[in-house]
C-alpha cells in the first residue's frame, strides 16, 4: 500500500513550505500520498481527507485566535478522529505552532507509535525555551531552517536538522535577473493580513508624506498583497495627503526596483534581505497581543535578519515607537548618507549567506523518508 503522510499547515507561508516538500518527497518516492489541511497549493497535490482552511485559520495575534476559539476547538478534534481513522504513516506539522504544538502533544497521547515530523521551528526559542524538552518528547524530528536552532534543539536530545531556508532558493532567478534600482523610489510593504494593512500603513502613509516635503524628488511605491488591500490603502494615503502609486503581487519586483524601502515584521524581511532591498522594519499589533508579547519575548530583536546577525543590521520600529516621523528620520538617513543604502545591503548580503544553498526541500524529504524508513525508537 502507498504510505499515507497527514500535513498540517495554516498559514499561506507553510501552504508554500508544504508544496515545496511534497513535490521534493514525490520525487524520491512517487506513490507516497498526501492528507491533511492547509492551503491552495497543497490542495493540487493532496488526496481527501484534505480542508483547504487557511482562508480561515491564518489569523494573528492573541486577540484573533480568541475570536475564533469555538473554530478551532471543533478542527482541532476532528483531525485527531479523522488522523486516527486513516491511519498515516506520519504527522508533518508546518510552522503555525499555537495549533500545531497542542496537536502534537495530543498525537503523541494517543498514538504513541505514531512518527510526528515539525517543519520550520516554532520560535519558541523567542518566547519560551521551556517548552523544547516537551517538544522533544511530542517529536521525533525537528526540521530547521535557521542554523542556531539546531543546538538548541539537539540539547533536549530531539533530533534536529538544519535543511537551510528555502526562500534562498525560491529567490535565486529573481537575484540573477534583477531589474536596475531606480533613484529616489521608496518601496512600501505592510504585510499580507488585512488587519496587519489597517494598522500599518496610515503610519507608512504618514512617512511618505513628511519625505515629500524634504525631498520633492521621492516616488513612493506599495505593493499590496491582495486586490482587496488596494481601496484601504488608497483612502490612507489620501488621509495623508501623498501620492502613492499602488501594485497588487508585486513584492519581490518592487523589492529589486526600489532604493529604500519600509517592511512589515515577518517573511518580508527576509525576502528584502535576499533581494538587497535596504530597509526598516515596522511592527504593529492588537493592544493586548502586544502586551502578551512583550512580557513573553526574550530576545532583543524581533527582526529576524537582526536575530541572525546578533545585532542590529537594520532598525526596528515597534508599536508606539512606529511613528512617521521616525519612520521618515530612517528613510531619509538611508538616503541622504553617502553609501548607507550600499553599506546596509552588503550587511544584509552576509547574514544570507548563513542560510544555505539550494536544496532546502530535497534536504528536508531526505530527512523525513530517513524518519519513516525506521521504526519509532530505533536508533
């Protein structure tokens, strides 16, 4: 019989980790077939039982999950039926930890044989490193694709490997193809979620127009994750008084054309790093998410180009502190110093090179056949 993996994903990002994954499995083993939930681009590839749920599930923040909590309470519980009822051969769950922790822990209750894979480390190592000796009694393989997370990992005595960040990869054609940057074009980048866009870009909007002011001579650009986006962001930058020309999917274009640019917290980051785009970060979240947060958080930065590097590579405007005009101040310093913009992208094309090559997916299918290959416990 064809072995059967259950995945997990609830966010677009892990729908796009997971693809990369399951087309890297079917290579090495092509009967293997695919269940579980996530998003579109799994769906392709998927056999029922699968629930495209992301749409839904791919909420942030405390004070969302709360909202929904009757929601995921019923998906949480009939997966557990629906995993006991088709019997997998293994669990991978993708990134999306404030569920995908709990049901593993759940899994491991009531299956104990059952071989359970985490793919892109939840970063507990961010907010509670207590948890990863638990992790490791939920788990038999940790994936990672940051490079200091494997020790931390390795000390609970889970086994971990670093496959490398698919997003260098993913990227590699658009480097090698860049377009020139054009002067004096500030991109603008507020995120995918609509309450991320609601929240960030009036102080985006904010920032641009106190640049005009200074320099006459700035474009501005955004590049909005969804047609749906645009007429919030037009309305916000009327609010502000500013011209701002507006782009629907074209966030890794407008990373390669713009000189400078503003980048909500999050894979956007990464991606601006990998393009050469220098930029600032922007953070802005629910009231009580933030206050959660802040108590919770042990590292010093939250930026994870800054995590990577130990240091502050680019500057981090959070909550109150994410005003225009600080905003502004960033912008026009990367612009008016000479070589800011040239000395911050070689900075950010270091901490890249930490990442790994090509291979990322084909490392982590490696890793995951090597788990099934094996009967849970052995050595």
């Amino acid at each position: 019989m064809p072995r059967k993996l259950w995945i997990v994903a609830g966010e677009m990002s892990g729908d796009t980790r997971s693809v990369e994954l399951m087309h890297a499995l079917r290579a090495m083993e092509p009967d293997l077939v695919f269940v579980g939930a996530g998003g579109p681009h799994m769906q392709a590839l998927a056999s029922d039982p699968y629930d495209n749920w992301i749409a839904t599930a791919g909420v942030v923040g405390l004070w969302d999950v709360l909202k929904r909590y009757g929601y995921f309470r019923q998906k949480f519980h009939a997966m557990i039926q629906d995993i006991a009822r088709v019997r997998p051969d293994a669990v991978i769950l993708v990134d999306y930890p404030g569920f995908n922790l709990r049901l593993a822990r759940a899994l491991r209750a009531r299956f104990p044989t059952l071989r359970i894979i985490y793919y892109v480390s939840p970063q507990v190592w961010a907010w509670n490193r207590r948890r990863i000796p638990k992790m490791a009694k939920w788990l038999d393989l940790m994936l990672c694709i940051f490079p200091f997370e494997k020790p931390l990992y390795e000390q609970s005595g889970l086994r971990t490997e670093f496959v490398g960040h698919p997003i260098v990869e993913q990227l590699r054609d658009q480097i090698l193809s860049a377009p020139p940057r054009e002067a004096g074009l500030i991109g603008l980048f507020p995120g995918s979620r609509e309450r991320e866009v609601k929240r960030i870009f009036p102080a985006m909007a904010g920032a641009a127009a106190i640049i005009s002011k200074s320099r006459p001579d700035i474009t501005f650009e955004v590049a909005a994750a969804s047609p749906s986006h645009v007429a919030m962001i037009e309305q916000a930058a009327a609010a502000a008084g500013v011209k701002i020309t507006v782009g629907v999917g074209i966030s890794q274009d407008l990373m390669q054309r713009a000189t400078a640019g503003i980048v909500c917290s999050g894979t956007a980051t990464l991606e601006a790093a990998c393009l050469g785009l220098p930029y600032c970060l922007i953070y802005k979240t629910a009231w009580l998410t933030y206050e959660v947060g802040r108590r919770l958080v042990t590292i010093q930065h939250l930026g994870i180009v800054n995590i990577l590097a130990g240091r502050p590579v680019v500057r981090e405007f959070i909550q109150g502190s994410a005003t225009p005009a600080v905003l502004a101040d960033e912008i026009l310093r990367l612009l008016n110093v000479p070589g800011a913009t040239r000395q911050l992208s070689a900075e950010l094309q270091s901490v890249v090179e930490q990442l790994g090559g090509d291979g990322a997916a084909q490392r982590a299918a490696l890793a995951v056949l090597e788990v099934l290959n094996h009967d849970r416990g052995q050595p």
